[in-house]
C-alpha cells in the first residue's frame, strides 16, 4: 500500500498554490463553519499554530486553556494541507469519547475522519481499503493501538512515508509527570523517530506545568516549539461546597441542581458513585444518566449524543467522560468529591462555558476523597515485587499467555495488565508480544524506583494543594492558574470569593438528607454470575467449560464494604462485635423481599460455613430465615481448611483455593429454590462453587445474597 509519490511529503513535489494571505482566508472559512458561526475570528495564536504546521513544517506544542479551540487547529490544518496535497493525518486520542466528538466536528469542515477501536472490528477492513486509496484525511487512534503489531503492520507501516500530520491530543499523557500518564504514549516517542523529518507534528494540551512541558519536551525533541497563553477562564463562575456526608451533597443537588441553567457534567471518583448518584437524581425527578466504564459502548453513544443535544440535565460521569469532550453550551460542571490535583480539575471543569456567557464549576469536598485518591497514587506504579515475579516466571518458561501468567503468579489479573504494559511500554523493554504470548528479553530490568518515589511525592503534594485549594479565600481562577505555571494569573472576578458570596445557597433542607440516607440504605449492588469455569482451577470437582445449568442466579449484596449507612455497620459487627446488628437483618429482608423479589421465590435458606467465625453467618442466616418465614438448613459443609479467600489475588487462584473445600449433606437439601448467604463477596467463585455443588445435589435455582462486598 501506500500513495502515489506526488503525496509523498518526504519527495516534497507540491508547489506551493496558496498565499498565506488566500491560505489564513480559507483557515478562517473552515473555522467559522466548525463553529457554525458565520462571525468567528482566529483567537490568539490560533492562525499562527496553523501556519507553522502548514507552511513551516514545525514540531509544535499547544499549551492553551480548555476551550481555547485547539481541536480547531489541527483539524484546519489537516484540511489545507490535503488541499496542498499531503497525505492523511495521523491522530493519537486518548478516549473513545473524545474521538466521536473530534469525528463529529471534522465533518463541519469537510475532512473525512475514520478511527480504529476495539468497538468499531467490523468497519477495519473497510477503513484499510479507504486508507490505501488515500480516501481518508484524518486517521483518530487511541495510543495502545500503537502495541498492535497487527495495525502497525498494515495501517501504519505503509503510510509512514506519507503521513502529512502527526498529532497528539491531550499531550500532557506522554509524562508520567502528568496527572493522567498512558504508558503507551511512550510508543509515540518512537513512531515519530520513524517519519521522515519534514512531517510537522502538533501536540495539544490544556494541562500542562512546566515540569511536564520540559518532560514533553525531551520526549518529542528539542526542536518542539511551545505556544503557550494564559489558563484563566472568564466565563466559569467556580464555587467550593465542603460537605462531608454523601447524604448532604446529595440532598443539596436536590435542592439546587434544577437551579443552575443548562445541562452539565457532574463528576464522581467511582463507578459506583456514578451510578448511585444519578438514580438518586432520577429518583428525585430530574432527568440525569450514569456515564462510567460499567456502561455498554452503544449506550454510552446515545448518552453523549443526549447531553449535546440537552435531552439530559445531568451527565453523572467518571473521568471516562473526560478530556476533550466538546459540548459549546455545557452550563455547569460539578463534582461530587475532589479530584487528586488541581490539573485534574482544571482538565474538567473545563468542559463548561466554552460558547456562552457564564457557567458554573461547584466542587464538591466529602470526607471519602482522600482515601479514593490515596488508592489511585498507591496503584499508579507496578512494585517491583509484582515485575520480579513476572520476569522470573517468563524467564523460565518460553512463551505465556495472559492466562498462564495468572496461573503462574498470586497477582490481581488487573495489576499484571497494568504491569505488562507498563513493562511493554519500556524502552528496551524487557518483555515482547508474539502471537498473544507473552516473552522474556535479554533486557536487564529494575524499575526506577527514585523517580517513581519522586513522582508520588509530588502526587501527594497535589492532593494538599487541592485541600488548600478548597480552603483557600483567594481567586479560584487564579490560585488554579497559578498552579497550572500560568505565565500571568489574574483574579477573574467571576468566582465565588471574587464576588464575596456565594452563587448558590450552601444551606440544603433536612428532609432531602434524610430522604438521601435512606435511599443510601437501600441501594444494592446486582451480583452477576460468572458464566465459566476458569481452566485447570477444579481438579477435584472436574468443573471445567460452561457452567451452564450448575450456574447461580442473579443475586442482591446489601452494600459497599466501609459505605455510609450500612456498609459501616457491617465493618463495626464483622471486626468488632463478632455478630450484625438486627438493623442488617431487616435490611436485608426488605431489600429480599420487597426490592429484590427474586422469581421462583426461595423457600428455604442456607448459607456459607464461616471461616474463622463460626457462627458469624450461620446465625444471621437463621435470624433472616425467620424473619422471612423459611426453612433454614445447615446442608452446605466445610470438608478441609484453605487459605483465606482475600490472600488469593488473581481469579485462577480464588478459583483454585475453593477446589475441593465444600461438601453438600444431601438428605438436608430441598429440591426447591434456595437463598444462599455469606457476608462478604469479592470474586464470585464461592457462590459459583457453592451453589454447582447445590445443583448438583438436587436443589432449585440458587439465589446468592450478601452483606457487603470488598473489592475496590
């Protein structure tokens, strides 16, 4: 493949057909029309970052306040240099998100914009032909495509030589000094010591200090240009709201959420969160939507699509509705708790305010925020304990897959991820990938462990910034700016402490708060099934392939390990009174009863023998058993010790250390539907193997139900 040599930006044949004066006329038109405003000018530097790329060939970096229009730059400038002939434009996005928007807009202006993702399979070969017939302009991938060797092989390889614009959007990524580091935009680094020198490359962020522009810097080369401009906001009217219990800042958003005018984003920390908050909103009689990784690819679609078009009051939204996001007339962003550092705010309360006169940014402070945020920090690095156990098992075996590393190794499935591709993303690097196996290299490997060190120190650091932050008396505006290396700051005058008074009341009514904590109480998390039997883990059972009809039912757990309300009650009796409070048991046979209402009905009860408290889930079981009016039986026994479940990190291990540890008494089991009860869940597989076994010894379907559940 490849285009034809008129195209090639390494023979450089195109005449230049433009001046610069008819080439900042056309850049104007196709602005003005990606505005959909006939009246639109170049903001400063807009034109210039343009024609540095265009008729200068430059390496470029971007450093301009959200809203700015940086999108707008390479997208003019992609259009004009296809008018000149170049070839297509490469685009590094970070989120999938950020890419249907970024497509949606380049249609304003004519360019022909395709992407490569995990959710689009059946359009690749389709987009290869497109690509081979020089049919596309703007090609928008995420940067672990990069680690493809499949589309390096065949999209990229060929097309080296004729890429007429490399852009990395959300630049600040390539820094593992920024404050959402990808390993694989390290890969970039090497892809442009591939192109030819003349490609200009443009990399764009609104979040930078200088600490990661230096960093972007050495990584892209020093011949990078920066364009940097002030980081203040005019049209954001910040506030700070510090109410500690999730139940006042759920009540205040009843109270004042309708108030505020617009629709907006209002950001959680959690998944759970997400969800939680936006059907409490629901339930209140606003029309919001939960947005978090947990929500299917098509829904999430219609959900963006629904905010653009103010069908919605309120996106409730992790970072998965993050950076880039473009909605012009976006009026508030709120977060429900505080993000771990000023750059991470800044990053999203930037989506609000773009194309109108005011907006407002509420942040929210409650007392969970530091123990979330202290859990990312702490997880942001693999320890070198976790590469050393890799690096031996590879070293000793010749080729694994993802699934015998599990096997190899008592590591959480989602920390090896993070560590092999942190590992994949090293150069050299001490693993390859061949044929989805994984390798060990010659390459001698430690981890960095004082830069490591250095950069949780100033993770640390951010999070006290954000705590002053909240406290802080000055110019919102400014002390973010400030923070940001903003090269002159200036009090906006549009914040909260700017105006002396607050734009909304901090007070909320006492009735939504205690209409909040009882919604809290009676929130529930679905345990779904698991679906397959994990391979090689039950040789004693000789559970092996689909579970099929040995599978558990849809089941009910009551809350989150540590939540407000109940999860803190189950905590306190598990831990410190060795029994639960009959609180949890009329909880619990509500939620059962008159919430969950599993259909068959169960008509008798068992539960898990406890591990090191014997008659800690026995006797709750039999007290919510009678509260329900069912038959109790003890029929599920414990046949031999094992490890404690939490010790177990990985799914094959969880697997592995029930094969064989539970027995059924048969003569005490009833062929009818059973409620299975443990108080605590994390893996799944002891309801999985619990109820197989009650399956197999005659029982109806198995409904599980839990206490809490413990996994992060």
């Amino acid at each position: 493949m490849g285009l034809p040599p008129i195209y090639r930006v390494k023979e450089f044949t195109v005449e230049l057909t433009f001046g610069v004066c008819v080439l900042q006329d056309r850049a104007l038109e196709y602005l003005r029309r990606l505005c959909n405003d006939p009246s639109a000018s170049f903001r400063d530097g807009q034109w210039e970052a343009i024609d540095s790329i265009v008729n200068h060939q430059k390496r470029l970096l971007l450093v301009r306040r959200t809203g700015w229009g940086k999108s707008a730059v390479y997208f003019i400038a992609a259009k004009l240099l296809r008018e000149k002939r170049f070839g297509p434009t490469l685009l590094i996005s970070p989120l999938l998100a950020l890419m249907r928007n970024q497509i949606e807009a380049a249609t304003r202006v004519g360019v022909i914009a395709h992407t490569v993702n995990s959710t689009n399979s059946e359009e690749w070969k389709a987009i290869h032909e497109k690509l081979g017939q020089n049919q596309i302009d703007v090609l928008l991938i995420s940067p672990e495509r990069l680690a493809n060797e499949d589309f390096l092989e065949k999209y990229l390889l060929p097309i080296t030589d004729s890429i007429g614009l490399f852009v990395i959007d959300e630049a600040h990524c390539i820094s593992d000094w920024g404050h959402d580091f990808r390993p694989d935009y390290r890969r970039i680094a090497r892809i442009l010591s591939i192109l030819p020198d003349n490609v200009p490359v443009l990399s764009t962020t609104a979040t930078a200090n200088d600490r990661v522009v230096k960093d972007i810097q050495t990584q892209l080369g020093r011949k990078l240009e920066i364009s940097r401009g002030s980081l203040v906001r005019a049209s954001l009217k910040l506030q700070n709201v510090h109410l500690p219990e999730p139940a006042a800042r759920m009540a205040w958003l009843s109270d004042h959420l309708e108030k505020i005018p617009g629709s907006g984003i209002i950001y959680t920390l959690t998944v759970r969160d997400s969800t939680r908050l936006a059907e409490w909103l629901s339930s209140q009689g606003m029309s919001a939507v939960a947005y978090n990784a947990g929500v299917p690819h098509e829904q999430r679609v219609q959900i963006e699509q629904d905010l653009l078009s103010n069908k919605v009051k309120a996106v409730v939204g992790t970072t998965a509705l993050g950076m880039g996001y473009d909605k012009p007339d976006l009026g508030f962003v709120i977060h429900y708790q505080r993000p771990g550092s000023v750059i991470y705010y800044y990053q999203q309360v930037g989506r609000a305010g773009r194309a109108v006169e005011s907006a407002y940014g509420i942040l929210f402070s409650g007392k969970e925020d530091d123990d979330i945020v202290n859990y990312f920090i702490e997880h942001a690095f693999p320890p070198q304990m976790y590469v050393d156990q890799l690096l031996t098992v590879l070293s000793a075996n010749e080729g694994l897959s993802r699934g015998q590393l599990q096997e190899a190794v008592n590591i959480p499935s989602g920390r090896i991820e993070h560590t092999l591709k942190y590992l994949l993303a090293e150069q050299p690097s001490p693993i390859s990938k061949q044929n989805g196996k994984l390798y060990r290299t010659p390459v001698p490997y430690q981890l960095n462990k004082e830069r490591i060190q250095e950069i949780t120190k100033i993770r640390y650091h951010e999070q006290k910034v954000m705590q002053e932050y909240m406290k802080t008396e000055k110019c919102l505006m400014q002390f973010l700016a400030k923070e940001l290396d903003d090269p002159n700051p200036k009090p906006c005058g549009n914040c909260s402490n700017c105006a002396g008074k607050p734009h909304f009341p901090l007070e909320y009514s006492d009735d939504k708060a205690i209409a909040a904590l009882e919604f809290l109480k009676r929130s529930f998390i679905e345990i779904k099934p698991r679906k397959i039997w994990f391979k090689d883990a039950f040789p004693t059972y000789g559970f092996s392939g689909a579970i099929g009809d040995l599978m558990v039912g849809t089941g009910r757990c009551l809350c989150l390990w540590g939540d407000p309300a109940w999860g803190q009650m189950v905590k306190e009796g598990k831990q410190l009174r060795g029994s639960f409070d009959d609180a949890l048991v009329e909880a619990s046979v509500d939620l059962i009863r008159n919430r969950w209402k599993p259909s068959p009905f169960p008509m008798w009860v068992t539960c898990v023998p406890s591990q090191r408290q014997a008659s800690l889930v026995p006797d709750f079981t039999q007290r919510v058993a009678k509260k329900l009016g069912l038959a109790y039986s003890d029929c599920v026994v414990k046949v031999r010790e094992h490890e404690p479940q939490k010790l177990m990190q990985n799914s094959f291990h969880q697997a592995r250390n029930l094969d064989g540890v539970f027995d059924i008494t048969k003569g005490k089991v009833y062929n009818d539907p059973v409620l299975l009860i443990d108080d605590m869940i994390d893996s799944k597989w002891t309801f999985t193997v619990v109820a197989a076994l009650l399956k197999q010894a005659g029982s109806g379907v198995v409904w599980p139900f839990a206490l809490a559940m413990t996994s992060k």
